[in-house]
C-alpha cells in the first residue's frame, strides 16, 4: 500500500509555481500525492498532472472567524478521509490550520513550510502587536504535534518562532528556499542595449515597490539612462497590496514599465540585466535565486530571506531597509554598475559560481523526501503515530544528490 503524502496550499498557482517539483519528486518516490488548495485555474493543471485535488473554503486575507472556522473543519474532515502518513503545510494558514486541524485526526505526521512570517510580524502598533500575540498561540498549537518537523528558509524565522515557544530546536530545520530547476533557468550573457532593472515580485508595498519607484524616479532626474520596470500582479487580498490606479498613475508617469504577471521567467531575467527585491523581510525569495541562476546580479534589502540568498559583493549587493537614499549612488556611479554589470560579473566568477551554488539549493527537494520518509518512519516506530523525531541525520542529502546509508527506510 503506497504512503499517502497531502500537500496543503493557499493557492493552487503557487503551488504551481513553487511546490510542483517536490510533488513530483515524491509522485516518482512512490507516494500517493493528493493537493488541497482553494479554487483556481491552475486546479486543471495540478489534476492534469495525475495528483487528486481536494478543493477548500481557504482564503489568504479572510477575517470572518466563522468562515476560518470552516476551513480548519474542512481540513480536519480532508484529513479524516484520506488519513495522510505526511501532511505537508506550505504558507501561513495552511500551517496555523492544518497543524490544528493535524492534532484531532489520523496523521502521522506533519513536516510545516515556513515561507516566511508575512505582515503581522513586521506592521507596527497595537493593532498589530495585539494580532501578533493571537498568531503567537495559533502557532504554539499549530506546531504542538509530538511527530512533527518545522522547516524554515532562514535562521531569522526559526529565532523568531523560538522566542515565542512555538518550536524547539528538535523540531526545526533549515532549507534554504524551494531551489531552481537549471534546465529552465540558465546562464546567459548579458543583452545588448539600454540597461533594464528589474522588480519581479508581487506588487506589496511590503515587497519594497514605493521605495523601487521612488529610486527610480530620481536616477532619472539625475540623467541616469535606464529602463525599470515591475514584473508582477497586485494582490488585493493583501493590506499592502499597490492598486490599479497607482500602477497606471506610474505608467503615465514614465517612471517605470508595468508588465503585468510573466510566466516565462526566465525570459524575463535574461532580458534584464539587474534584479531588484527592495523586500521588508522574505523566507528566502525564490526570484532571487532565479536570478542568480541566470547568472544576473541581484540589489536587495539586508533584511531576513533576502540577505541569505545574496553573497554580497559576489552574487549581488545589500541596502539598507525602508531607505530610498541609500539606493541614490551618483547616476554616473550607477551608469558605470549597470553598463559593467557583466564583466564584472564575470571577473568575479559569478557565472561560473552562481550554477553550482543554486544546485545546492535545488537539493532542497531531495531533502524534503528525506523530511518525508523521516516523519513517516518515526510515526511507524510508534503506536499512535505521535511522538517526535529524534534526529537530523536522516534529513540530509549527499552533494551528489543521493541518500546517506540507510536513509532509504520505508519509501
């Protein structure tokens, strides 16, 4: 009888985006792969692709206690009838809610993705402070369950869940982002022509869009020549979220290029010769190491995630947070960065260096099977499928991409 792994989402285009290749790795381990996320056009696809999808009443930004009731009832029944031997929590409330819902039904065990802590734990004021402290106990009996593992993207994150007694050190590891596949994201010299900046992010005024804008603005005041431009949707379920009218305001403006969503990433960056995530605090940004895959050198905040996925001086360069000054260089300083950016990318071994490091990164999924196959063993060593796991040893993948001894147990 195959091992049932369930895979909890938000939304199924980030799962789409972000967790089918460790779906399909484990789909291709042997396990039985059923997907839960709320409604959406990518459900065909994920269907399509011979995983069972199971549709949920989640929502990202909804507030109504009763209807976030409903979706922790919802996952507890899903879980009730599929009775998962690994349930996979990805993005906040799947894992506040799943970890809840985990507690009263059949699962054996529970590996959590922390992506990242979003808004409630960077906004300041009472309102938030009061909000935090809610967060704080739901995490607390979210991550409770004895045979459950924690994996975080930074060490910030961890440090932060600590402090509020939500984790154990037992319980956490770190995996440093979803990883790259580097067929789809190559290296490739950069194009010929007035140098493009890039922002490929979701349009959030917590992603650092304003100060982006505002950058750009005054470089060109200055007579710096360059195009920048915003990859990427609004979110309005979101508090943070840039509206329609901002976007267009901007447009009209000249000041940046909206393009929208782009599904060809890849594309997008080999068009481009600097990536930009200005970010208030990430898990660890996915665009980021896209970026650095295709050999592009990256500008981004010293904050949590974003400082993690940048070798500063080597694979990209760190600004203060929230400080649009810091990013006004004299534009011939800046006129000299982007027209050199390839040589000196180039002299520094970037494009040699930056492959072999996100293949490092792209391990992530084989580490996600050892995760696994180490939360199904422990719960079969027990009789009630509840106790704890007690090391880190069968969590780690070799650098040739294979298994430590003896890591293969119960696939």
């Amino acid at each position: 009888m195959k091992s049932v792994l369930l895979i909890v989402v938000n939304d199924p285009a980030f799962f789409m985006s972000h967790r089918l290749p460790v779906a399909t790795a484990a789909q291709d381990e042997g396990y039985e792969v059923h997907i839960a996320t709320q409604s959406g056009a990518s459900v065909a696809d994920i269907r399509g692709r011979g995983f069972y999808h199971h549709e949920l009443p989640l929502s990202r930004s909804g507030k109504n206690p009763f209807r976030e009731l409903k979706s922790v009832i919802s996952l507890w029944r899903l879980c009730w009838r599929i009775r998962p031997s690994v349930l996979h929590l990805v993005t906040i409330k799947p894992v506040l809610y799943g970890g809840i819902a985990a507690r009263l039904a059949p699962v054996k065990g529970v590996l959590a993705a922390i992506s990242g802590l979003g808004f409630v734990f960077m906004a300041n004021g009472t309102k938030a402070a009061a909000l935090r402290r809610v967060i704080s106990i739901l995490y607390r009996l979210a991550l409770g369950k004895k045979n459950l593992r924690v994996v975080f993207q930074n060490p910030d994150d961890k440090k932060a869940l600590e402090v509020i007694g939500a984790v154990t050190e037992e319980k956490s590891v770190i995996i440093r982002g979803s990883g790259v596949n580097l067929n789809d994201y190559q290296a490739y010299p950069e194009p010929v022509g007035v140098p493009v900046v890039t922002l490929a992010a979701r349009l959030l005024r917590d992603k650092g869009v304003i100060e982006f804008v505002e950058a750009a603005r005054y470089l060109k005041l200055q007579g710096l020549i360059a195009n920048f431009q915003l990859v990427g949707d609004p979110d309005p379920g979101n508090p943070t979220s840039i509206d329609a009218d901002q976007l267009e305001a901007w447009t009209r403006e000249g000041v940046v290029q909206c393009l929208g969503y782009q599904s060809d990433m890849a594309s997008v960056f080999r068009h481009s010769h600097i990536v930009v995530l200005p970010s208030y605090r990430e898990g660890l940004p996915k665009v980021l190491v896209e970026a650095a895959a295709c050999g592009r050198a990256v500008v981004t905040t010293d904050v949590p995630g974003c400082r993690d996925a940048v070798e500063p001086g080597v694979s990209g360069l760190l600004v203060p947070v929230r400080n649009v000054p810091s990013w006004r260089m004299p534009s011939d300083d800046w006129s000299m960065s982007l027209n050199c950016e390839w040589r000196w990318a180039e002299q520094a071994g970037l494009w040699q260096s930056v492959p072999s490091r996100s293949k490092v990164s792209s391990l992530s999924i084989l580490r996600f099977i050892a995760l696994w196959r180490a939360t199904f063993n422990a719960s079969q060593n027990t009789s009630d499928g509840c106790h704890g796991i007690r090391g880190h040893s069968c969590c780690t993948a070799s650098a040739a991409g294979t298994w430590r001894s003896g890591d293969r147990r119960g696939a």
